[in-house]
C-alpha cells in the first residue's frame, strides 16, 4: 500500500494494490518523507474507502478525541444497523460532537426538532445516538441534554439516506439545490461546494427534507431563543424565513422556531463562520 498524502502525523491517504484511495488511522503513519510504501499493515488502526474529499479537510479542524469517539460509534453503526453506511459519517460525527460540547460551553441548549417522535421513528439508530451521548459525556465529563441525542441520531440516519443507491427521494437534489440557490439569492454570496461548511451544511438540509418529504413536524417550539438569534442576525433570518416559505408553498410544510434556528445556525456557519462566532454558536477557527 502506498501513502500519498499525510494530513497529520497520524492520519494519511492511501492507494492499494487495486488503485483505490483509502483514508488510514494509525500512530506515526505520517512521519514518513510522502510518498512512500507502507509495508507494516498493522501500523493501520483504522481505515475507510470511499471518503470524499470535501470531508478530508476538516481532518485537522477536528479535534482527535471527537473523532476517534466518531469511530466508535461509526463502529456500532455497522454492527447494529442494516445496509451501507457511509463513510463520511466519521467526520460529520466528530464536527456534530465538537459542535455540541462547544455548545455546552456557552450554556447555549438548542431544542433538537421531533425529539418526542423519532425515538419511535428510528428506534435503533436512536438507541446507538443515547448510547453515544453517554459516551461522549463521559469522555469530556460534560453533561448534555436529552436533545443531543437526536442530534447524534440525525447524523447516523443522514449517514444512511447519502449513499447515491440509497437516496430516499426522487427531487432531493432538486430540492438541496433550490434551497442553495435561496440562500446565494438572499444573501448575494457564491458558496464554494468544496469547503468543509458546506459538507457540514449539506449534512443538515438532507435531513431536514427527509423530514419534509415524509410530512414529520415537530410539536416543540422554542420562539424565545430563536427570537434573542434572530434580532442578532437580521439577514440570515429572513434567509431562513425564505427557504421557509418555499416549503409551504412546494410541499405544504411548515417550519416552526426550532427548525428554523437549527438552520439559521447552519446558514450562518456555511457563510460566515467569523459571524456565527460572535452569535456564540460556535467556537473561532
């Protein structure tokens, strides 16, 4: 197996025999002057075919307790769930996961939309997501709500939907990129498809139509924070309240507060990360 390119000293891309690229884990891997044959197998702790390249930028933004937490429970993703899942899962996870402790570190809970339904929506995908937050507490001794495990859950279940066999819906690009199309409208911005925000916002938009196209809506409805965010980011609400209105008027859905903070946020980190910074939603990079 031949490395081709390190992103850290313990992260590398790989080539095997078959010319297939292959992102490997392990200690050490890469030291090496790039590139070189790796002959010791067994140096490789972990390794995953298929990644796109969109998501290998964020390796390093990451931090490395997040993703071999990720790992973990991409591991009982496999053994627990039916079919594929997606390799990119390891890193939406461990964004999802840094996202969320740097959340509890601004004592800022945002209500996770049909948190009382999708235990019974998705029940395996929910367990694996409580016995992740357990976990993810433990290891950063944090406590996280209830909330949190809809997030983790949400991130598996996209996991699942974002395989090109396995797309749910027939117009779900058509969808994705009417939506994306909103957002450079409202807001006069061209959104690099390549970067790490996008991959990181593209994870959210795919669940929140499944959710549409299956005519889920959540009961909760948090309008007090959502009105504090809102009154601090005037531009990105009515970007929000847009895409809102093309929902109801495209698939007769409303979206209430919850959903529309929970994409204000990720508007606000695909477009302007300095931004959502000083909103106090995520951490500066």
């Amino acid at each position: 197996m031949k490395v081709i390119r390190r992103f850290n000293n313990n992260v590398v891309l790989c080539v095997d025999d078959n010319q297939k690229e292959i992102v490997a884990f392990g200690k050490g891997l890469g030291f090496h002057d790039i590139p070189y044959e790796l002959t010791d197998l067994s140096k490789i702790e972990k390794s995953y075919y298929g990644i796109e390249k969109r998501y290998l930028s964020m390796i390093n933004e990451l931090s490395e307790q997040s993703l071999e937490l990720a790992m973990t429970i991409m591991d009982w993703c496999r053994i627990n769930l039916q079919g594929q899942i997606n390799p990119n899962l390891i890193f939406t996870l461990a964004d999802h996961i840094d996202f969320c402790i740097e959340r509890n570190k601004k004592n800022m809970n945002v209500k996770m939309p049909l948190y009382n339904d999708f235990e019974n929506m998705h029940p395996k995908e929910f367990k694996i997501a409580q016995k992740a937050i357990q976990l993810i507490s433990k290891k950063y001794n944090v406590y996280l709500s209830e909330d949190e495990v809809v997030g983790i859950a949400m991130n598996i279940l996209n996991s699942e939907m974002d395989l090109d066999s396995n797309k749910p819906f027939k117009d779900f690009d058509r969808i994705q990129e009417d939506i994306l199309n909103i957002i450079e409208k409202e807001l006069n911005i061209s959104i690099d498809k390549k970067t790490t925000s996008y991959a990181r916002y593209v994870s959210h938009i795919q669940y929140l139509i499944k959710r549409v196209e299956e005519g889920s809506e959540d009961s909760e409805d948090d309008f007090k924070m959502y009105e504090s965010i809102s009154k601090q980011n005037p531009e990105v609400t009515a970007c929000s309240l847009k895409i809102a209105e093309y929902f109801k008027d495209k698939k007769n859905f409303s979206l209430n507060h919850n959903e529309l903070l929970y994409l204000m946020i990720h508007i606000s980190r695909l477009t302007n990360r300095e931004e959502c910074y000083q909103m106090g939603i995520t951490s500066k990079e």
